[in-house]
C-alpha cells in the first residue's frame, strides 16, 4: 500500500454467503464480519470493509447489515454473484433494499461465477479451459453482473429507493458501453419509469476499475459518466498493485479529476 501511495484500502470477504447452507448463514455472515471489524481495528487508518449477508435470509441479512454499519463501522455491503437462483430484483429482498435506502450504505454488486446452466448454455462446448475463462473473468461473469444491476433499475427498485447506491467493478461490468442502446431501446415510455436508464445509471451507480487498468476504457468512462462517478480500485490479491500508482498519476485529467477519482469520491459515498 505505501508503495502505491495507497493511504486506505477497503476491504471484504472473497467467500459467498450464500453458498453456505440456509439455516447457518445469518450465524456465519455475523462471525465473518466480526472477523473483518477486528482486523480493521487494528489499523483503522488504513482499512475499512465491506459487509457479507446472509442473503438466504432476507430479514436476517437487513438485520446484519444494520449491525455491521451502525455497530461495527461497516461501509456497506458487497455481494458477490446472485442472492439465489433469481437476482437482486426478486422481490424477497425488499427488506434489504429498504434498509440500504434508510442506512443510505453502498451495496458493491461484484461478480461470482454463473450458474451451472448458465455455464453450459452460454459457454459450453469448448475446451474445458477456454469454458472456464470466458464463462467467468474472461466474459460471463462480468456480463450477469452488469444484467444484475441493469435489473434493479428496470424493475424500478432504484426509483423506488432513490437513496440507493450501487457500486459496479471493471468499469461498470459493460453497462456504460450500451447505455444510450438502453436509453433508446428502454425509454420510459417503455419502462414506466421516471427517469431513463442512463439518467438512473448517473445518479445511483458508481464504476471502479478493479484492477483492469486499460487507458481507453477510462477515457470512455470519464467521458459518458463523468469524474463524480468513478472510484479507484485495485482488485487486490487477485490482481497485483504494480504500476497503480504509475496509472492513474498518468491519466490525462485535471488534478481536481484526480483527487476525486483517487479519493474524494469514496471519501463522500463511504464516509471515510
């Protein structure tokens, strides 16, 4: 971290709650994030984290969000794939997005891997390798992603829990690339909705990198959403920090730009 200049990293668990079996969720996501407070106390200049839930349980996993926040110092959660076989949109998780709204805490939608029948259909029928990538980091993963967020905005939770934020990894998992396809193909005359999608997509998501530090997407990024819009992320452990530092100092912005690409922005969302 001092290498990259990097003066505070937030944190989270790589493990999904919701592989876990039902009944012992709500206990395991409580420990983990007692787990992840207590290491965060012993440095908490430099770290602070994410929450896991216990999605199986809706209620529970408001309940835990609520403590993780207000009683553990928590800025958040983070999920990683789907709550379940269906997506966040699925009206059993209303009473997450309702405690979201009122705790006014970022949900960090990031990718996990599809399901099986997912896999097959869309990836299926290569070598077993090429499958394996291009059904996860390669592609698949960062598109159902992507749809997970595009869901919530379609379904009008968004509208509906306007203090909502969402975070979405490697430049918004391709949602930004087609969002004015979406705004002609999805107006609201055709969603029924108040605001179009990219007018949403503007004011509740925010982007990170997470570590795909690619100058051309960044450009398009800042251009279609804007600097409000982006916090900086390295991916860490699964993508090293090397040339981090290096990258961002080199992109072509104004030093306001940066500062709030680099830290401003987070500072505000999470309350750092």
């Amino acid at each position: 971290m001092d290498e990259q200049a990097i003066q505070m990293q937030v944190v989270s668990w790589a493990s999904p709650t919701q592989l876990t079996p039902a009944g012992d969720a709500p206990a395991l996501a409580g420990a983990a994030n007692d787990r992840l407070a207590a290491a965060i106390a012993e440095n908490p200049s430099r770290l602070s984290g994410f929450a896991t839930l216990p999605w199986q349980d809706p209620t529970a996993a408001a309940d835990e969000l609520s403590r993780a926040v207000t009683e553990l110092g928590l800025k958040g959660a983070l999920i990683l794939g789907r709550p379940s076989d269906s997506f966040l949109d699925d009206p059993r998780y209303l009473p997450v997005f309702e405690r979201l709204n009122a705790l006014k805490a970022p949900l960090y939608i990031h990718p996990f891997v599809p399901l099986p029948s997912v896999q097959q259909a869309y990836y299926g029928g290569l070598d077993p390798e090429v499958t394996a990538q291009f059904s996860l980091a390669g592609w698949g993963w960062h598109h159902e992603a992507g749809v997970q967020t595009l869901r919530l905005m379609l379904a009008g939770l968004l509208d509906r829990f306007p203090d909502v934020r969402i975070i979405s990894g490697h430049w918004g998992e391709m949602v930004p690339f087609f969002l004015a396809r979406l705004d002609d193909t999805l107006p609201p005359a055709v969603t029924g909705l108040s605001r179009s999608v990219s007018e949403t997509y503007r004011s509740q998501v925010w982007v990170t990198p997470s570590g795909m530090f690619d100058r051309p997407h960044f450009e398009f990024i800042h251009k279609v959403l804007g600097a409000d819009r982006i916090i900086w992320s390295v991916d860490y452990p699964y993508v090293t920090l090397d040339g981090t530092r290096e990258f961002l100092e080199a992109l072509p912005v104004s030093d306001e730009d940066r500062e709030k690409i680099a830290h401003r922005n987070a500072e505000q969302l999470l309350g750092l």
